[in-house]
C-alpha cells in the first residue's frame, strides 16, 4: 500500500475531528434530554448516534482485498497441487 500523502493525512484527520464533535454534540443532547426523558430510550438513540458517525468509509476497500487474496491463495493451491502430481 502506498504512502499516505498529506493531503490525505489532513482530510483524514478533520474528519476524524468532525466525528468527534458530533459525537459531543449528540452526548450534550443526550445529557440535557436525560433530564427531560426516560433513560433507556435516550441511551438507544446516543447509541445509534454513534453507529452512524462510524468511519465506514475509511473501510471501504478492505471486501475486494479480502476476496482479491482469496483468489490468489486459492488459484496458487490449486497450482501447487497440479504440479505435484508431474513432478512425482
């Protein structure tokens, strides 16, 4: 995998910075909701808060690697097996 460039390194680090303020924004409205709402209920809606501010996008090409190093480790297998019955 290549070197980050700064470009990179500095989106990636404003929005982690976004994230982080919404997930204070969204603990801030739950703590003055806390007072005004049941507890449960503003627990699961912090909660799924916080699921979406999740860093999905950063994760986005992990499926095709994954698959892409399946096919290769299966397709070298198969050949190690093909050739051991020649060389025998």
């Amino acid at each position: 995998m290549a070197k980050k460039t700064r470009k990179v390194l500095k989106q990636e680090s404003q929005q982690r910075a976004i994230q982080q303020a919404t997930v204070n924004v969204n603990s801030a409205l739950a703590a003055s909701a806390t007072r005004a709402a049941k507890p449960a209920v503003v627990e699961a809606a912090v909660r799924i808060g916080q699921v979406e501010t999740a860093p999905t996008d950063e994760y986005k090409y992990v499926k095709a690697d994954l698959r892409r190093i399946g096919i290769l480790a299966g397709s070298f297998t198969a050949i190690l097996i093909v050739l051991s019955f020649f060389i025998k």
